[in-house]
C-alpha cells in the first residue's frame, strides 16, 4: 500500500485546475462555495500511486459515496490476499478429543459409542 503523502494548498489546487473544475464522479462543476475533495481514483489500499495522476476534484456527497464503494473492493482484496497465502486465522473451535464426538443436544463433547 502507498503511503499517503500531506497535500499542501498550492498541490490542491493544481489538482482542482488540471480538471477543470468538474467533479470527475459526476461531471458536474464545483461551484464558488461548494465543498469538495482531492480524491483517489484508484485508492491507495488498492495499489494507486500518491501523485497528482491519480488525483481528483470531486464534490463531498460525490467522494463519500465512492469511498463506501472502494471500502467494500478493499475489504474484499484483504480476504482474497489471506486467502490466496493461508494466512486466515485458525478456528477458535476447539478440536474433539480422540474417541469423542460433539452431542448437539447437551451442547459438550460426550464417549463415542461403538
């Protein structure tokens, strides 16, 4: 994962006037007044770089959205990487006893009966 660098005034608004001032997510201008963000079009958990090609104007309603969505893609890339190098955490179920079986009814591990 890239780490996040500080953005500083001057960076931000290079951002805001290379696109024009058009929110990238819906295409519609940022008005005089209006909050907004320099977000990430492809997020830092999902491997895009920290520089200004990667970096857009987007309106604040329009940016939360999106981060609802990217939480959801990271979240699953994570599994997916625990998965793929079988680094999930064990069952905290704990193993029968040899000759024991688990009795639904008392809830507890009784003599397997022959």
């Amino acid at each position: 994962m890239t780490k996040r660098q500080s953005l500083s005034p001057m960076k931000r608004l290079k951002v805001f006037e290379a696109a024009g001032g058009v929110c990238h997510l819906c295409g519609q201008r940022i008005q005089a007044g209006q909050k907004w963000d320099v977000e990430h079009r492809i997020p830092l958990a999902l491997g895009g770089p920290d520089d200004e090609a990667n970096m857009s104007p987007s309106h604040k309603a329009c940016h939360v959205l999106k981060s609802v969505d990217d939480f959801a893609r990271i979240s699953k890339a994570k599994r997916q990487k625990i998965k793929h190098f079988g680094a999930r955490k064990p069952s905290t179920f704990p193993k029968p006893p040899p000759g024991y079986v688990w009795d639904w009814k008392r809830s507890r591990y009784t003599k397997e009966i022959a």
